[in-house]
C-alpha cells in the first residue's frame, strides 16, 4: 500500500540492522561482547525498587495516570533547586515517558511545514526524527574536534537564523562525550533571545561525568527561561532505562503546548514508575558517586587497553560511551563496525548514524563489566593489526 512520502526519511535504526547481524552470529553460537546501545547494565537502587514491589499490589497504580502526580513535580522542583540552583515552579516542568517523548512530540508542537530546526552533526538521531515528523526543514551545525565540539553559532546564516525556530544542543553529548565549558550556555541562550529561537537542551548525561567534573543545566544561564527547555532524564543517572521516566523543564508557555500536544497522545506515566521517579529524586543520592566511579574506571580499562593495542582514543568527559576516532587505515565507520562485528563478535555502533561527521569515528558503550571491556579490546587489537597486514 502507499505509505506517507515522510516514511522515505525513516530507514530501520543501526540497532536494528545490528540486531539481525547478531542474530545470525548467534545461531552460529559466536561469542558476543555488546558495546553498542546504551542501557545500564547496573541496577536501580534498592529504596527505589522497593516502591515498585510497594506498588505492584495496589490495584489502583493500574489505572491510567492522565496527569503527573504533584508529588512528582514537586520532587522535580526540589530537585532542580538543590542540584542547579534553579527556581521553577509546577507549570515549568511535564513529565515525559523517557526523553524521546520529548523529542519527537516538542516539534509537533512548535514546528511547522517548512519551518527550520538547527541540529548538530554529530548528534543524537532523534533529534532528527522529531524534526522530520514535523515536516520542517533541517540545517545541520557541523561540531568538529577542534572547536571543541561545539556548535559555532555566530556562523549560521543570518537569513537561516531569522527563520529558524528550534535549536538542538545536549551536554553532557552523546555521542561525543563533551561537556559544555564555561559561557556556553549563555552564548546560546542569547543567541536564541535574538533570533526569536527555542533551545531545547537534551541533558540526559547531567549526572554521569568524570574526573571531578559536573554537568549543569542550561536554564541556568541568565535569560536560558525565556527560550529554553531542558530535558532530564533518570533512564541513566538512576538505571531506569526501561521504566521510560523523564521531564521536560523550561519556558512555561512551551511546556503546556508539549502537555497538551502528549494528552491528545498518551494517557500519562505509569503510576508506579512516577512514585519510583519520587522516591529516586527524594532518595539517596550516594548511587550517582558510585555509578560515576564505575563508569569513570570503565572509561580508563577501554582507552588504556585500546592505547595498549596502539589505537589512542580521547577520553570522554561525560555519558557513558566512548567516541574513537578511527585509524586512519580503517575503512569509514559502517564497514568498520560491521567488519569488527563479523570478524570478532564485538559490536560497536558506527559514528555515520550521527551524522555525516561521524563517519571516521564509532561510538563505543561502557556497558560491559571491565573485564568483558579488556576482552572485547583484544579482540579489536587483533582485528586492527589484521588491518594493517591488509594495507
């Protein structure tokens, strides 16, 4: 049958074509060392899992939600005052089920045909779903390395500023693992006050960086308020990946058109998964120092023992994946990843699915214990140094 001409934009995930690569390996009964989605492999913390048993026989959590409970926007405000400094109020904040919620549903709201959104290349690829669902038009503001992975503002064309109305940017990165440095966040916020734009800032990473560093919030910028919007996400900071339990924070005015955009779509968060969000946020806090610590030693056992079979990759200052910038005798990074796959058995995601910058690099998850990591790193040395026989 005819499907709508957007359907053109949307060819399967990498995961999923990884996944059927996998498949057959497995049948194989191949060994598999897994580093490419991002999902936690550590568990929530103990006093949050408590309240999902509490709750699993209350026959009323099974009833739809419809709204977000006031106790888990009040937790949300606590929460954002204690760690950022910043004030909101209950109209600031609308629970999302996980931050894609956000990304694809927030352009539906703002976005009209032919309208502009400014993305980052490379970047997370659902910021570019939202926008393709939105039918608007896309310009891309290439992050190289040496800028420091930033997006160059002042060099985007006056005329596609003027009619831009969304601008993407996410620090802590995926996949680039950068944190935004000082004044960046204000630079951003002004831009956008003078274009008239809508920051929507995916800050999903806020909790997992390294190295004594922390990640901040955009809306603590002077002015951030008045254009922009946030998205914090407890998939990754409290190992919820799989409960799809994340806020939209910001601009008042912005933020009800996202919850009246989502009422006409979903029924709420699932009542459970909210009381787990309060008892997370409300909770202990020790597990984040913890969870940094193990990811930050992860990060070291990957690049110290990919250093040791002669392939020397930054270390990233956040998130919880890698960015290796590929040999230069490596093929680009689709026929790299899946040559690694097929000839190893470890599965690392290729830097093109993050746009056109990304094909000299892959991105590689810390989601394996660190001995799996130092095996998996054998592996790709034996597969680097057949490499370099072939060249």
């Amino acid at each position: 049958m005819p499907f709508a001409d957007k359907m053109s934009a949307f060819a399967p995930s990498v995961f999923v074509r990884l996944e059927k690569e996998l498949d057959a390996l497995r049948a194989e009964g191949r060994e598999i060392i897994d580093l490419s989605v991002g999902t936690p492999d550590f568990p929530p913390a103990g006093h949050i899992m408590d309240v999902l048993r509490d709750c699993a026989s209350d026959p009323d959590m099974y009833k739809y939600a419809i709204r977000d409970y006031n106790e888990l926007t009040d937790a949300a405000v606590r929460w954002y005052k204690r760690r950022y400094g910043v004030s909101l109020e209950r109209e600031n904040i609308c629970g999302l089920t996980g931050s894609q919620d956000a990304l694809a549903h927030l352009p539906l709201a703002l976005l009209n045909p032919g309208d502009t959104a400014l993305l980052p290349d490379p970047g997370y690829p659902m910021f570019r779903t939202g926008v393709l669902l939105a039918n608007a038009e896309i310009y891309t503001t290439p992050l190289y390395e040496e800028g420091g992975f930033l997006p160059d503002l002042e060099a985007i064309p006056r005329d596609v500023a003027q009619r831009a109305k969304l601008l993407f940017i996410s620090y802590p990165a995926n996949p680039i693992g950068r944190l935004a440095p000082d004044g960046f966040f204000e630079r951003a916020a002004r831009f956008a006050k003078k274009h008239g734009i809508i920051v929507l800032h995916d800050n999903a990473y806020s909790e997992l960086t390294f190295d004594g560093r922390l990640g901040g919030s955009f809306l603590s910028a002077p002015g951030a308020m008045e254009v922009g919007v946030e998205l914090n996400s407890l998939s990754k900071s409290y190992n919820l990946t799989g409960a799809r339990i994340s806020f939209a924070v910001g601009r008042a005015d912005v933020v009800a058109a996202l919850a009246r955009m989502k009422s006409n779509i979903d029924y709420g968060i699932f009542r459970p998964v909210q009381r787990m969000a309060v008892a997370a946020l409300d909770g202990p806090q020790d597990s984040l120092d913890a969870l940094r610590a193990a990811y930050q030693s992860r990060r070291d056992a990957l690049c110290g023992a990919l250093a040791q079979e002669g392939w020397h990759i930054e270390k990233p200052e956040g998130t919880m994946f890698c960015w290796a910038k590929l040999p230069e005798y490596a093929p680009d990074s689709g026929e790299f990843a899946l040559n690694l796959l097929r000839a190893t058995g470890v599965v690392v995601v290729p830097g093109i699915s993050f746009g056109d910058l990304g094909n000299r690099y892959v991105r590689i998850a810390l989601t394996q214990t660190e001995e799996r990591i130092r095996a998996a790193c054998e592996k790709i040395g034996r597969h680097l140094r057949q490499l370099t026989m072939n060249n």
